[in-house]
C-alpha cells in the first residue's frame, strides 16, 4: 500500500489551528477553570507541574501532534471524492468517534477519570477532528 500525496500546505496549516484551538480551549476563556478543578489540583499545582518540564518542548509536542492528526486525516480523506465540507465533517467526525473517542473512552472507564474531564479533553479533539476534515476536505 502506498501513501497517497496530500497537500502539505493545507496539512501544515490544519496542524496549527489545531494547536491554537488547543490553546483556546485549555485557556481561561474556555476550560481551563474547570479541566484543573477535574484534575483534583490547584492551578498552582498545576503551574508548578508545567514549570518543572520545558515548556518550549510541551508546545512543539503539542503541535507535532496536531500536525499528526491533520495528516493521518488528509490520507484518510484523500480516499473520499469530490467531498464539501459537510462531508469532511463527517469524516472527521468518524474518524474522532471510531478513534480517539472510543479508546480515550474505555482508558477512562477503567482509570476513573471522572465524565466531565473525559468530556472537555474529548470534546477538544472532537471539535479539532470535524475542523480539520472540513479545512483538508475543501483544500486538497
């Protein structure tokens, strides 16, 4: 099997909304307040935990795998046709349910992490996989 051709401009910046997107939706704005409470920390706690690791590294983690993402989902899409947006929506919507939403499910069941925690990480690449089949859908 050989790996068809994707646009890698369209993958490259698919990959950085991701990451602004993850940044937004971790941000006081969003859910910051809420995804530490769930964490059973203080926000302090919290920043103590980030400081003791590079952030420069946590960032340039977190966008290569956004950039994972949106090319695995150009490869995927790249099989589709003629799609629209609501199309790659769509796809990008399944690939999240069979994918990262069924095991990001079943790893919190069986390690208690409560619902609502499970909700906003889940949320975060439910949101990041419809956003990018439509981008890669309509830029191919």
């Amino acid at each position: 099997m050989s790996v068809p051709v994707v646009n890698y401009l369209a993958v490259l910046v698919t990959g950085v909304v991701i990451f602004v997107l993850g940044g937004l939706w971790y941000s006081p704005v969003l859910f910051a307040r809420k995804w530490v409470a769930l964490q059973g920390k203080t926000e302090e706690e919290m920043r103590a935990a980030a400081r003791s690791q590079s952030m420069p590294l946590l960032y340039l983690s977190a966008l290569v795998c956004g950039l994972l993402v949106a090319w695995v989902l150009a490869i995927v899409i790249k099989h589709f046709p003629d799609l629209s947006a609501v199309k790659g929506a769509e796809i990008g919507g399944l690939c999240w349910l069979g994918l990262a939403g069924a095991t990001s499910f079943a790893n919190a069941l069986f390690s208690g992490k409560p619902r609502a925690l499970w909700l906003i990480d889940s949320g975060y690449n439910l949101v990041c996989f419809v956003i990018a089949g439509v981008i890669l859908a309509l830029w191919r």
